[in-house]
C-alpha cells in the first residue's frame, strides 16, 4: 500500500472519530437540554398544584363564611367566582350549570361598584343598587347554601392553613 494511501486512511478515521465525537458531544448536550426541561416542566406541575390548592383552600373558607353567615351571600359569590375562574379543575366542570345559584348571584353584582367607586354615586343610586343585591340574596340563599357545601366538599382546605371561624 501506498503512503499516500496510508495518510487517506489516517485522515479519513480522524475524520470519523473527530465527526462522532461531535456527534456524542451534541447527544450528551441533547440529553441534559431534555432532563432541564423535564424538571422545569415538574417544577411547573408542582407550582401550579401549589397555586391550585391555595385557591381550593381560599374557596373552601368563602363557602364556609357563606353557610355560617360570616360573609355577605353577594361578597362570596363574587369572589367565590373569580377563584373559580383561575382554578385549574382536573376533569371537566362547568361551573354555570353546576353553582348555578352562585353564578347567578355573580351575573347580579358582578358590574356593581365596591369601595371607593361606591362613592362616586348618589344615596339613592347606592340604595338602588344593594336593593337589587338584597333581594338576589333573599331570592338565591337556599341554592347558594346548598351550593357552599357542595364547593366546601368540592374544594378541599389546606389542613396546614390556619383559619379563624366563630361558631
């Protein structure tokens, strides 16, 4: 065999072994691009999991005060449906046909102004409005209270929260 041939041969196999060690090189850099993302995607899970049992346990205590009488049927609707628009359910619900009584007083006071805004209306205008409520409460206790217990059942509390209730 040539010499020249010999070099080929050599410069061919440093080729190779130069291109498959590139190529290990880059498995290797694939590998560990995938193992980060798998635990930024559990990390992900898990805060998310944390967030959604944070608002299970804010919902179970608003539906607590509801059926103890310790928060406005209006107030724990309204904020009772906003946790539920951020709450991530595990299976499919909907929660128009299933607290149909709780959406139903949010639809009432969702557009009422609270707090200061309450101030930029005249006596007569604020009577009008908490007539509407009081009446909507009056009309939709019964199906919000058997509503609040089953949210309460629903939405499990946090067993490391402390809450304060007067019974």
């Amino acid at each position: 065999m040539s010499p020249l041939w010999v070099i080929a041969i050599i410069v061919a196999v440093a080729i190779v072994a130069g291109l498959a060690f590139y190529a290990g090189k880059l498995l290797f850099q694939l590998k560990v691009q995938k193992e980060q993302q798998q635990a930024q995607l559990e990390k992900l899970k898990a805060k998310a999991l944390e967030r959604n049992a944070k608002i299970a346990d804010s919902i179970n205590l608003i539906a607590r005060a509801m059926k103890e009488k310790q928060c406005e049927y209006s107030e724990g609707c309204l904020r009772i449906w906003v946790l539920m628009s951020q709450y991530q359910f595990a299976e499919k619900v909907d929660p128009e046909t299933e607290y149909e009584h709780v959406f139903k007083m949010y639809e009432v006071v969702k557009e009422m102004p609270t707090h200061d805004a309450r101030k930029k209306y005249s006596k007569k205008e604020i009577f009008q409005m908490d007539s509407k409520r009081w009446r909507a409460e009056q009309e939709l206790e019964e199906g919000i209270l058997a509503e609040a217990a089953k949210i309460e059942a629903y939405f499990p509390a946090d067993p490391k929260a402390k809450h304060v209730f007067a019974s």
